[in-house]
C-alpha cells in the first residue's frame, strides 16, 4: 500500500514535497586482523525530499529522494537486523526528521551592510 503522507509523530505529519533530515540505517560489522570491530555505514543520510510511504506486510519504508537519487529507506525493525545471507550485515531502520524552513536573512540587516 502506497500513501502520499506519513505521521511522524503526533504533532508532525509529513506531505509530499516535505524536507527531511535521514540518519542511522543498516551497516556492515567486520573485524580486523587486531580483532578491532569495523563498522561500515551502507546507508543514505543528510537531506533527502520526502515522496511516499510504503508498507507490504510487515515491512515498511520511505521513498525519498536527495543528491545521490531516489532511494527506499526502511523504517521498521520487524526482522531484529540480522541476516543469514550476508553475515556481519546489520539491518537498522532509518531514523527520519522533518526540517524546519530556513529563514532567510532580514532585509534590513542587508541594507544597512552596503
């Protein structure tokens, strides 16, 4: 099921066209040769523009789309993030916050600069 909105919380609502800040995601854990835990990030993040919200079954996730693409970011954690085909692989869902519009510079601060 495709909607053109999602509720973030209980006071924000996202829309089509929204701004939004993505973090975390899924990353990859391995170790080095010292036994050192590495963790590689293998995940979208900064500044994206909200599209859609999907969900199939259990699964659910955001369409979106920032400087490198589109990109499908999954926001639920039904499975516990592991995975069987890939070992070291770790599945953490997104974390997704709505940005806030940037004020602008007031015009008189700028007259008066010149």
């Amino acid at each position: 099921m495709r909607h053109l909105e999602y509720r973030l919380s209980e006071r924000v609502i996202l829309k089509r066209g929204d701004k939004i800040r993505v973090s975390a995601g899924p990353y990859f854990e391995t170790k080095d040769t010292a036994g050192n835990v590495i963790r590689m990030k293998m995940a979208e993040r900064g500044a994206m523009t909200f599209t859609a919200y999907c969900e199939l079954g259990n699964t659910r996730w955001i369409e979106a789309y920032g400087k490198s693409g589109f990109a499908a970011l999954r926001i639920s954690s039904d499975d516990g993030g592991g995975s069987k085909l890939m070992p070291g692989f770790v599945a953490c869902p997104y974390k997704i916050a709505k940005l806030r519009p940037r004020k602008g510079r007031s015009k008189t601060r700028v007259l008066n600069a010149s």
